[in-house]
C-alpha cells in the first residue's frame, strides 16, 4: 500500500505504532472473521454484551499481557480507548466493529461482512442502511484506526520527548478531524458513485472496497498518511 513515511516526522510516531500492532502478544491479529464473530456471540446476553464481558472474557482473549512485557502499556491503552467508548450493554456488532480492523481477512468476504455489521448495528430489516447512519459508522470506524489509536498511545509515552513531538505530528496532520472529513467525503463519494443517495447498499460497499480497503487498521492509516 506504499510507504508510511510521508515526512521524517510522522514515519517515527507511526513506525512505533506499526510496531505495536505487530506485537505478538495482540493474539486478536490471529482471529479470522468467523472466529471473531463466534469469541463474541459466546459472550453475549440476549444479543447484547455487557462492557464487563468485553473487559474480563474478550479483551483477555485477543490480548496475551505476559507476552508484552515491552508493549502491554500501549496495548492496554488501545483496548482502553474501546472500553471508554462502549455503553454498560451494546449492540454486540458494535463491539465487533472495534476488533475488526485487527484480525485477519483471508477468504473473507469483506464487503458482505462490513455490510452486515453496519447493517446490524442500525438494526434495519432491509438490505438497505440510511446514509446519515452509514456516514456516522464511518467516521467512528476511521477515526479509532487513527486518531483514537495514536492518542490512547501517546498518553502512555515512557520517554515522551522525539517521539511526543511526531505524534503530536500526526494528531495535528493526518489524523485531524478536517483530514478525517475529508476522507470520509472520498469514502462517501465512492459508496454512492457521488450521486446524493439515501440508501446504501451492498453493491455500493463493494464498490467503495475496489478503491479503499479500510477492513484492516494499518490500510486505514496508510490511506489519510498518503492520500491528498
């Protein structure tokens, strides 16, 4: 997907990012779709999840702390961020949606799947998703693979000094909220062919998945490092 390194600034906060989300003790970087899927219908109750289940079931399983003893600080951050995020009882796609990005997508179908999630999350009966809802899943999906990602790390910086200085880099460049806009105006334009529609469809995710694959973290990145 090309380089992270767009200026010297932000290839050092990102590259130790990058790091972290190649650790191995992130054991969730291992769960395909459907095992996803089942570690959280395992842990609901009558098709929601208490943030209790996320924080004592789920988050122990897709995070091996004793293999971390370099990164755990920064990984529990991240998981921290989707704790504050999450009501007492949720939706149990909502709670999906936070560890998608994370897992592998080998012989998914991405497209059907991301729909689906966005479709059972707004609770529609039609194979339909009204755009504003669409348009607000969106931006929160993109803004924790960037925005709210970096922060949660920068937060817990041991030796803040260089490294603070290129986060604030990509808190303030990339990762803004006018770049993040911006970006979600290119996501929206290629979902409905830049026509005003007020239904989302299928067809129109995989459209928009042939120019943005957002479905893993680090392509969501990459996409508001490089793209103008």
């Amino acid at each position: 997907m090309g380089s992270c390194c767009t200026n010297n600034s932000n290839s050092i906060g990102e590259q130790f990012i990058r790091d972290i989300l190649k650790d191995e003790a992130l054991t969730i970087r291992n769960y395909s779709y459907n095992e996803l899927l089942n570690e959280i219908v395992s842990k609901r109750i009558e098709q929601e999840i208490p943030i209790e289940h996320v924080k004592q079931y789920l988050i122990p399983e897709f995070f091996d702390s004793k293999k971390a003893p370099t990164n755990g600080i920064y990984i529990e951050a991240i998981f921290n961020y989707i704790l504050e995020h999450l009501e007492e009882r949720n939706n149990m796609y909502a709670v999906l949606l936070y560890f998608y990005p994370f897992i592998k997508h080998d012989e998914e179908n991405i497209e059907q799947n991301f729909f689906n999630i966005f479709r059972f999350i707004t609770k529609t009966q039609r194979l339909e998703i009204e755009r504003e809802n669409v348009r607000l899943l969106l931006f929160n999906y993109i803004l924790f693979c960037s925005w709210g990602i970096t922060s949660s790390i920068k937060n817990k910086l041991l030796t803040p000094d260089e490294l603070e200085s290129s986060f604030e880099s990509l808190l303030n460049g990339p990762y803004s909220e006018d770049k993040l806009n911006n970006f979600l105006d290119r996501l929206m334009k290629e979902l409905t062919d830049g026509f005003p529609e007020e239904l989302i469809t299928l067809e129109m995710f995989q459209n928009m998945f042939k120019k943005y694959d957002i479905s893993e973290v680090e392509n969501v990145r990459e996409y508001l490092l490089t793209e103008e």
